[in-house]
C-alpha cells in the first residue's frame, strides 16, 4: 500500500477516536465547573480515565500515521476531528447542532484543507538530534506556561492554543522516535528512551489542558486545537526536519489563505457559544445526576422534546 494513503487511514482512524475523546472531555469539564474538586476530583472517576484511554488509543493511531507521512500532512488531518466532534457534542448536550457551528466548522475545515493542499512528501526520514529535541521542548514549556498562566489565561482558547502546541511538539518528537524504531537498532538508545519520556509529558500536559479549554465550550477551543496544532508541527518539520511546502509562492499563499479562512471558523465557533445554544431540560437534569449519581425526575407527560 502507497505510504500516503497508508497514512492518511491512520489519520481517519485518529481523528474518529480523538473525536469522541474530546467529546467525553468536554462533558466531564461541564461537570468539573459545577463540582467541588476540579481536575482532581476528575482523576477519581472512570469516565475520565475512559476518555484518557481514548486519547492515548488516537495518539498511537497518529504515531502510526506519523511514521509513513511528514508532519505537513499528518497534522492538518487533524482537523477530521473537528467534522466529527461537533455533531457528537451537540448531541450529547441534548441539542441540535447551531448554524453558526456548522459555517465555523466548515470554515475551519476549508482553511485547513488549504494548508493541506501544499504539505507533500515522501516517508519521513530525518529525525531530530538530541540537542534540538531538548531545545524544541524547552522552548515550547516557556510559551505553553505563559498561555496557560491564570494571569493570562482569560479564555479557555489561551488553554486550547497551549493545548494544541503541547499535542503539537508531542506529535514531532513522536516522528522522531517512530522513525527511530523503524530503524531497529536504535529503538533501546538513551536518545530515543528520553525523547519518549518527553512525549508522554507533553501528550499528558495537551490532555489537561484540553480538560480545562473544553468548561466554556467544544466547537471554538477544538477548532484552536486543531489550528495551532499543525501549524506548530509544520514549523517544527520546515525548520528542523527539512520538510517544505510545495508550489513556491503560490503555495505559502495558499497557506496563508489556509490559515486566514481557519481564524474566521475559529471567531464563528467563538461567537455561537457566546450566544449559547441551551440544552433541553432533561440533558441539564440527566448531568446533574451523573454528578451526585441519582436518576433525573421523569419529565412531565406535556414536555416537548426534539
């Protein structure tokens, strides 16, 4: 089988697990905002060690990907996520999807298909050295804990944005070790071994940060995810691994028309949860209950649900 089509079925594969990962996340945050405890009351339930095994079950899916492809293609496949999350999260909410989540998703999607357009290449074959592993990871600490700080964090798309760059530099060493173990012999090298250790902490430390993005929303703070995302992996693969956008000019204005049609579908996802789409009656009783683990009263015979 072609690489690229190889690694574009682990993408899909990815992008369905890490959707209804994200979905679960985006409940528990709901429930987070109302419970005593936060992310440490979290760690104690079920359901969020089922939605962590999710995310871990799509990382390795991506992983896989990222051996046959380069990260200027993996990456903005990422943004599948986003066509399936949506959908599943309204209807977890007990609500239909707005019109304003489906122009900012589809916007979102188009910008992103535009990025896509000019990332080609063959398999990977560079990998990172251990001195730009640990310059990429030090620097990328730096920008994530400034996102992330309570002085700056004013919105949870500060946390989506760390989120993204975390899952981002998690998915570039990823390349790095996966490259590495196709090579057989340097699988079990102190190099390799460290630069995992460096991608389970970024992998866990994009989880919760996602946790926290998700309690005003899902739509706005995934599509950030999934911006930042491949555009920090891309600049890592352009920079450090000697990956290059196709087409010349016209492709970096492709990309540039990418990423400014993303940007609108990220505003139209922020503006409709402003506005709010309410959950029916029931979907608000039925995550209540889940909390304190009583059943909902049942609704009366005259209540109108859709």
């Amino acid at each position: 089988m072609n690489a690229a089509v190889l690694a574009l079925l682990l993408c899909l594969a990815s992008a369905a697990t890490y959707a209804t990962a994200a979905v679960a996340q985006e409940r528990l945050a709901r429930r987070e905002a109302t419970a005593e405890g936060g992310n440490r009351s979290l760690l104690r339930t079920g359901a969020w060690w089922a939605s962590a095994g999710l995310n871990a079950a799509a990382a390795l899916l991506h992983a896989a990907a990222l051996r046959y492809g380069p990260l200027t293609l993996v990456q903005p496949l990422g943004a599948l996520t986003l066509v399936a999350a949506v959908p599943m999260g309204a209807r977890a909410a007990g609500r239909r999807v707005a019109s304003g989540e489906w122009r900012g998703t589809l916007l979102t999607l188009a910008g992103l298909g535009l990025l896509l357009l000019p990332a080609s290449g063959p398999a990977p074959e560079e990998t990172l050295s251990f001195s730009q592993v640990l310059v990429v990871a030090a620097a990328s600490a730096l920008a994530i804990g400034v996102l992330a700080s309570r002085r700056a964090a004013r919105s949870g798309l500060r946390h989506a944005a760390a989120s993204g760059l975390a899952s981002a530099v998690a998915s570039a060493l990823t390349q790095t070790v996966a490259v590495s173990a196709g090579r057989g012999g340097e699988l079990l090298s102190a190099r390799v071994i460290g630069v995992a250790l460096l991608v389970l902490t970024f992998a866990m430390g994009g989880l919760l940060l996602s946790q926290t993005a998700y309690q005003g929303g899902l739509g706005a703070p995934l599509a950030v995810v999934n911006i930042v995302n491949p555009l920090a992996a891309a600049a890592i693969g352009i920079a450090l691994l000697g990956e290059r956008l196709q087409g010349g000019p016209a492709g970096v204005a492709l990309a540039a028309a990418g990423a400014l049609a993303a940007a609108r579908g990220v505003l139209l996802l922020t503006r409709t949860a402003a506005q709010g789409a309410a959950p029916l009656p029931q979907a608000r009783a039925r995550d209540r209950s889940d909390l304190v683990g009583v059943k909902p009263a049942p609704a009366p015979e005259s209540a109108t649900v859709s």
